[in-house]
C-alpha cells in the first residue's frame, strides 16, 4: 500500500484540513439560514390561510384544497392580508363579494380601496401575483376558493423537486464524510430526504384532490426537517469539536467502509 493509499483511507470530517472545514462550514451555516426562512415563509403565507397565526391542519387543506365555502379573496382579506387594510375596508371588500360582487358597486366604492391599498403590489409587474388593476382578475378571486391552481402546483413541484434534492445532495455528502455513526442510521439518514421529499410534492397533488391526505403534507415536512437537522449537527459536531473532545486523531475513514 503507497503512502497516498494510506492517506485517503484516513479521510473523514474531522481529519479535513481547515480550508475544507470553512467551506463545508459556510455551506451548511447559509443552507441553515434559508431553511429556517423558508420555514418562515410558510408560517406567514400558509400559516394565515385560515386567518389565525400560526400552522394548521386547517391551513394546509386551505392552502392546497381551498375553502370552498368562501372566495379566495375573502380568504386572503382574513388571513395573509388582513394587515393590508383596515377593518372597515376590509369588511365592505368582503361584504361586497357576499352580495355578489357587482360592476357597479365596484366603480362606486371598491375600486378606489383596489386603488389606494392593493395595486402597489398587485399589478402588471407583480411577479407572478394577480394584477388587479385589471378587473377580471379580481373578479376570478371573488368565486369560491378551490385553493392552489394546477399551473401554480406543476411550477413549485418541479421548483421543490429540483431545487431541494440538489441541496440535499451536498448536506448528505458532507455527511457521509462523518465516521462512529451506525451504518443504519447513516443511510436513513442520507435517503430520508428524497424520501420525504417525494412524499411531501405527492401529498400535494393528493390533497388538492381530497384535503383527507393534508397530514401527509406535514409528515413529509417533518421528515425533512429532521433528515436536516440531523445531518447538520452531526457534521458541524465532528468538524469542529470530536476531535478536541476524544483528544486524540479520528483514524477511522469514511470513504473506504462504513
């Protein structure tokens, strides 16, 4: 056996040089943040679909069936957008969806709240949200709320399925580097994701058929969540602080066996 045979048998997070450490290190911290964003997202957007703060059962089924007992605009004026405007403005938007949403109480006393209060946000360059300078999409959201559209579904599907498998890629990789972890843990671990990552896209799709499979939706997040923390901790744990803690050189490689 060569010296350089030796070398990378020895291969694992805690014997990386610190360069490598850093990198692993500013990977995992940035990955860290955005996660716990995209948590935050969660909780602001479908977190207030039913007009409470906070993730619900509710809110998912909202988010992904809809509530079907009222509009879609009704639902935001309650929830995510309730801060957008005040009480008395919300009441008459709502109030005048109940009564039928007509043209001409439209012109007279809805369009100039649209005006002052939603088209800051909502117009022809509003990324994606409805543009309610025009007023045919405001009315589509005056209809009974059937929750997320197919498009919208298909677009942060493929987004998710893309996006978050690659990351968990490189998570799972820096990972594999630790060594003392049981091999069955280990590869729970590393496959979990794309397990739960399947699983929670699917749920998606199932519960805009039927809002009976919304637990999925937070089963298939919970695991996620965890398969991450998880890994993190491990990896951050061995990278910086094993070694000071066994005092001596971790010689077991993570590379050549498990």
């Amino acid at each position: 056996m060569d010296k350089s045979q030796e070398i990378d048998k020895k291969i694992n997070l805690c014997n990386l040089g610190t360069a490598i450490k850093l990198l692993f290190t500013g990977y995992l911290s940035t990955i860290l943040i955005g996660y716990l964003m995209a948590l935050a997202q969660i909780l602001m957007t479908h977190g207030m679909a039913d007009g409470k703060f906070g993730l619900s059962l509710n809110d998912i089924v909202y988010s992904y069936y809809g509530n079907r007992s009222g509009s879609t605009l009704e639902q935001k004026l309650n929830g995510s957008m309730k801060d957008n405007a005040s009480d008395a403005e919300r009441f008459k938007l709502i109030q005048w969806v109940r009564d039928g949403a007509s043209t001409e109480t439209y012109a007279k006393e809805i369009q100039p709240i649209i005006q002052s209060r939603c088209v800051l946000c909502h117009n022809t360059n509003g990324n994606g949200i409805p543009d309610f300078s025009d007023y045919a999409n405001l009315q589509k959201l005056t209809e009974a709320n059937q929750g997320i559209t197919y498009q919208s579904l298909t677009r942060v599907s493929h987004i998710h399925l893309f996006g978050i498998s690659f990351i968990f890629m490189f998570v799972g990789l820096i990972f594999s580097l630790s060594t003392g972890v049981p091999k069955t843990l280990k590869y729970s671990a590393i496959i979990m994701p794309y397990l739960f990552l399947v699983l929670d896209i699917a749920s998606w799709w199932l519960t805009k058929l039927n809002p009976n499979f919304a637990l999925l939706i937070i089963l298939g997040g919970t695991g996620l969540a965890i398969a991450f923390a998880y890994m993190w901790t491990i990896s951050m744990y061995q990278m910086w602080f094993m070694e000071a803690i066994l005092k001596h050189p971790d010689r077991r490689s993570a590379v050549f066996r498990d």
